[in-house]
C-alpha cells in the first residue's frame, strides 16, 4: 500500500513538473492533452536534416500502460518528438518506462516517415507531437 502511494505521488509530481516547467501553466485547454505513462516499444533512427532548414522529428512508438489525462483507446502509439535543438530521445531503450505529454493541438511541422517506425504507405488518421518525454521512475529510483 505504501508502496503504491509513493508510486501515485511520484507520478503526480512528474506530470506537475512536465506541465509547469515547460510554460503551459495557465494555458491549459480541456481536451489540449494526452498524458501517459507507457513502455518504450521502438526508436526511429535520427532524421538526417539539420534543424533551421526544415523541423526534423523522430520517431518513437511506445505501449500505452495508462493514460493520466485525455483519452487514447489503442494499445500502441506513435509519438513525433521535436529533433531540433537535442534529441531527447537518444538516451532511452526498448523496454524503458517512460511518461509522455502530448500536445493535441500540434501537428508536426513536417511529417518523417523513417521506415522504421512509420513507413510512408501507413495510413495516419492523426499524428501525435510530444511536448515532452521524461522517464519514469519508481520509489526506488531517486
């Protein structure tokens, strides 16, 4: 029971953290977006153009184990993550828990297809920006 309190607290301040720190604090809209904590499924290689030419992205898909906010019926999803001024996903691994905030307003500036995790002949009914990707951690991790 402990155990599962400290796991909610944790979890909570790491959205709050996510939300606040990265300016959305006071501009939330209902609906804006889509929080979950999920396991690293695959990472797409690192697009090959440098960002200030066009807005690269790369691609990960991760499992959907449960949704803090919003609502996202699949078992699976595909994530664009911003690849411009770092990649914030070079340091997590299949397998990795991770907590991703999406932003369900946003649509990629340019749309990356790396035939790893997304080929150009998938049909996309909607495409998913991540505003951010921390990985998450249990009681025993900090």
């Amino acid at each position: 029971m402990k155990l599962q309190v400290l796991r909610i607290a944790v979890i909570s301040f790491a959205l709050l953290t996510l939300l606040t720190s990265s300016g959305t604090a006071g501009l939330r809209k209902d609906g804006q977006w889509l929080i979950f904590e999920g396991t690293v499924v695959k990472v797409g290689k690192a697009p090959p153009a440098v960002c200030g030419v066009l807005a690269p992205y790369r691609l990960a898909k991760y499992h959907v184990d449960r949704v803090y906010e919003g609502s996202y019926s699949q078992s699976e999803i595909v994530v664009d993550h911003l690849f411009c001024k770092m990649d914030v996903l070079e340091d997590f691994k299949v397998g990795d828990k991770v907590i991703v905030v999406i932003d369900l307003q946003k649509r990629p500036a340019e749309i990356w297809n790396d035939e790893e995790v997304r080929r150009k002949d998938d049909k996309i009914k909607r495409f998913y920006v991540a505003k951010s990707v921390s990985r998450a951690t249990s009681c025993c991790d900090f």
